[in-house]
C-alpha cells in the first residue's frame, strides 16, 4: 500500500482504525456543514449600513465551494479505493486536497485564502504527480501497488476506510474555509503559509531523493543523503509541518478576528483541530514510528546506521502499539 504515509514505498499500513471510529469521524464531518448552514458566517449590509462587527465583511456564502461540493471533493477521489485499496490513502489523498483548493480558487477569496489554497493544490497536484511515476516508471517491488482480485463483496468491505480517510481529509481542508472568510490577515498569516509551502516541499524533496536512491541502488538501500542527513523521515517530517501550519493558519485567523467572527467559524475551527489530530497520529504515531523500528530491526549495530541516527532527528514520534 503507498500514500499517507501510505504513500511511502517503504512503510505499508498497519493502521486502519475501526469502522466504528471512522464512521463517527464522518458523522463529523457531515454536522459541521449543517452546524454552519444554521449559523451563516457571512451577509453583506446594505450599502447604507455601517457596522462595526467584522462579519460584515465577509464574502457571502454563495462566494464559496457549497458545502456538497466539498464533501464530493473529498470521498469522490477517495473512491478510487474501491479499485485498489491503496489508492484510496494515495491518489485519494493527493486528489481530495487537490480538489479542495481548487474549488476555492475559483471563489472570490482573499489573497490569503488564494495562497492557502494553492499551498493545498501544490501538495496533492505534487503527490499524485510523483506516485503516477513511481507506479508507471519503476518496479512495483518500489511502488508496491500491487493487483489484487477482488470481488464485488470484498470491494464493498472497503467502504468504512474509504469514509474513514474521506473524513479525515476533509477536516483537514477546513482551515482553508476559516482562511477563506477572514476579511483580514497579517504578517504572521503569511508566514505560516509559507511554512505550509515549506513543509510539503521538504516532504516533495524526501519522496524524491529516497524514490531516486532506492531505484538505483536498491530496495534495500539505508538512503542517509540530501535531507535524510538531517531528517531520518524528511518526507514525513515535511508534511506534518505543512499540516501543522495549516491548521495554525486557521486557528490565528480565527482568534485574531474577534469573538463575533469566532463562533460563527467555530465548527470548521473544531474540525480542524480534529483533522490535525488525525493526520498527527497517521504520520507521527505510525508512519515515523514504525518506520523507526523497521530500520532499526534491518539496519540496527552497522556502523552506517548508527552513525546516521547520532547525527540525525526522526521528527516527531509518537510510540503506539508494540512501536518502542
């Protein structure tokens, strides 16, 4: 399986929360539209109306992504799971974020939300780019994209962890929707933008260098050049970066408009929270964490290895599990 940290050629998924949990997350992920359908976010006065509440400034609902496209935008690429299980954390992924950007820059939004938004197109338009090579152009020893048959029953058997994964992406495109509405932004907005572009782009030059590495040396090859020098999970290290600075966006933008603006974005602020939360334990409690013990059972007592983990940070790790 690839992409999350499912889409690492390297680590394969041996997290799949339960039905239960997922369908709750999406059960989320449904009221927080119908939480902001009842409290609407943004009305512009008549001309001849002055206010001094910031939400007369926000742009009318009709001006962004409806909320059913946005749901669409996060379980249609999704889908492509039923086809190959690991298509839904991999192409999935990239396409749901992808989307989700996409769909708010056609919206008439601040030039903070725009910068948002195309730091989420360049992360999953990247991704899906880079595992469409690694699949076309390389062994599937790499890729790990295997054919599986499979029957319509089994394929069906998927649906909890494509709604599961649908869930989570979409919280995790929620702080897009808080930057979306603010009629105001500052220096320090900017700057965790920016820190989002950075983070993917650490995690695009990760999956390249270990892709290139591994396919010319080999499978088993311990990649300890580039970012890795540093980084022992660059790849993952990059891209909890970018989500955290997203989420941070959200948040900042959300405090920093006053109360009023506040509770009327709160169910997208608690969805974000959740979302970050989610992606934190996929990349820190098992991706990192159990690629840290895989390398340290293969490569574990050579001088390489040892000397690499001296001289090198894993990024954060959360043990779960058996993981140590």
């Amino acid at each position: 399986v690839s992409s999350l940290p499912w889409h690492r050629s390297d680590s394969r998924v041996t997290f799949l929360p339960s039905a239960v949990v997922m369908l709750r997350d999406f059960l989320l992920a449904a009221i927080i539209p119908h939480a902001i359908a009842l409290r609407p976010i943004a009305t512009r006065p008549p001309p001849h109306t002055r206010s001094s509440h910031v939400t007369a400034s926000l742009p009318p609902p009709a001006a962004l992504p409806s909320l059913p496209s946005l749901a669409a935008a996060s379980i249609l690429p999704t889908c492509l799971g039923f086809w190959k299980t690991g298509y839904a954390v991999s192409y999935g992924y990239g396409g749901a974020m992808l989307a989700a950007g996409a769909l708010t820059l056609r919206c008439s939004v601040p030039a903070l939300a725009q910068a948002h938004a195309l730091a989420l197109v360049f992360y999953g338009l990247r991704l899906n780019l880079f595992l469409l090579y690694r699949e076309l152009a390389l062994p599937e020893e790499i890729h790990q994209m295997k054919k599986r048959g499979a029957s319509f029953a089994d394929r069906l058997k998927r649906a909890p962890v494509i709604l599961g994964c649908s869930a989570l992406y979409y919280l995790m495109a929620a702080p897009l929707r808080i930057s979306a509405v603010a009629p105001t932004s500052g220096p320090a907005a900017a700057a965790l933008v920016a820190c989002s572009f950075l983070g993917f782009g650490i995690a695009a030059l990760g999956d390249t260098i270990k892709t290139y590495v591994k396919a010319k040396e080999g499978k088993g090859y311990l990649v300890t050049s580039g970012p890795f020098r540093y980084l022992r999970h660059p790849n993952y290290t990059g891209e909890l970066f970018g989500w955290t600075a997203s989420a941070l966006l959200g948040a900042l933008v959300a405090l920093s408009q006053g109360a009023s603006f506040a509770r009327s974005v709160l169910p997208w602020l608690i969805g974000s929270a959740v979302g970050w939360v989610g992606i934190l334990f996929v990349l820190a409690g098992e991706a990192a964490a159990g690629l840290e013990k895989k390398q340290k059972a293969k490569y574990g007592g050579t001088p390489k290895y040892e000397e690499w983990v001296q001289g090198s940070w894993a990024g954060p790790v959360i043990a779960m599990g058996g993981s140590k």
